[in-house]
C-alpha cells in the first residue's frame, strides 16, 4: 500500500513596499504599514475644533482610493470628540458654543473639499 502524499494551502502575509500616487493635498499617513492595499488612506492636514481646551470635532481631508468597502472618493473624514458627560447650565452654554464653532468650521472645509472636487487646489 502507498501513502498518498496530502496537500495543505497555507495564507502567508507576504510584505513589500508599494510606491503609490500622493496627493498635493496629503498631509501623511496614520501608518506607513498598511497590512493590504484596500488600508492605505491620505489624510490632509488635520483641524480640531476646541473649547476651553476640549476637543470637540476633529476633521481631515480623506481618500482610500484602493478601498473594497468604503467610498474611494475624497472625502471629509469627522470624527466626534469624547464631550459625553454631566453639565451644568453655564457649561451647557459653553458646549452650545463649541458645536456652533464645529459647524462653521466644518461648512468652511466642506467648501474646501468641494473646490478640490471641482478641480482646484487648496
């Protein structure tokens, strides 16, 4: 009786370094050590509405353009700053405040973004 000889299919994470298109208006990466393709994001220059210190919104500039299952477009990446908590009514004051801020800021670089889309440079 002979042995058959089995077979096994094995996944290995095989690394290399990929030379992409930049931007003009890429400020960087988060991390220069995308696992695939579909990771790599620019990310513009980052701006943080603040009150009194307290992030409130952070908001870049972003474009995945290998992405499988997220927009491939740029895009303005918001990400909620961590203002959960108890206030009291001159704090709530100062919050209401913040999120006007945000919104001013944020329809600013929503103009920002739309120039890009139209072909215009930052």
């Amino acid at each position: 009786m002979s042995a058959e000889l089995r077979t096994a299919i094995i996944n290995l994470l095989v690394t290399k370094a990929l030379e992409i298109d930049e931007p003009d208006w890429c400020a960087g990466h988060r991390t220069n050590a995308a696992q695939f393709k579909p990771d790599i994001t620019h990310y513009g220059p980052e701006h943080i509405v603040e009150i009194n210190g307290f992030p409130v919104l952070q908001a870049m500039l972003a474009q995945s353009p290998y992405a499988e299952r997220a927009p491939r477009d740029l895009t303005l990446y918001v990400e909620q700053g961590d203002f959960t908590g108890s206030y009291s009514p001159a704090e709530v004051e100062q919050l209401a405040d913040a999120l006007v801020q945000a919104g001013q800021q944020l329809r600013l670089l929503g103009r920002d973004l739309a120039h890009l889309l139209a072909g215009g440079a930052l």
